[in-house]
C-alpha cells in the first residue's frame, strides 16, 4: 500500500501530490485536462449537429463543378 493513504497514487506529473492541482510553471493537472476535454467534446458536440450553411453548400458545390472542368494553372 502506498504510504499517503488508500486510494492515494502518484499524482500526475505537474500536480501537486495533496491536492491534484497544477503547480505554477508545471502544466496542467490530469483533473483540469479531464474536465477542458469534456466540455470542448461537449461544446464541438453541439456544433457538428448543426445543418451546414446554404453558403457553405452553394461553395462546395462549385468547387465540386469547376474540378472536372479544368485544370488548376499554377
């Protein structure tokens, strides 16, 4: 068992072994990284389930159309 207690491992590299937080100048914490990396999944999440703009379709449309109709000049 370890010495700092049951349920006590070695803290992430950067974090300060009692608490878990980030130590200044030493990164970010596991726990901080888990929690940025839930909330960008669920911030990108919402955004790829909105339709693709009428723009965005009507531009790839013609980029789609002008690909086989010539070649790009250099």
């Amino acid at each position: 068992m370890d010495e700092n207690g049951p349920g006590a491992g070695p803290s992430p590299e950067g974090a300060d072994p009692k608490t878990g937080d980030a130590v200044p100048g030493q990164g970010l914490s596991d726990h901080t990284q888990k929690r940025i990396g839930l909330h960008l999944r669920a911030m990108y999440d919402t955004i790829v389930q909105q339709p693709v703009p009428d723009r965005f379709r009507d531009l790839i449309a013609q980029l789609d159309a002008s690909t086989g109709k010539s070649d790009p000049q250099d």
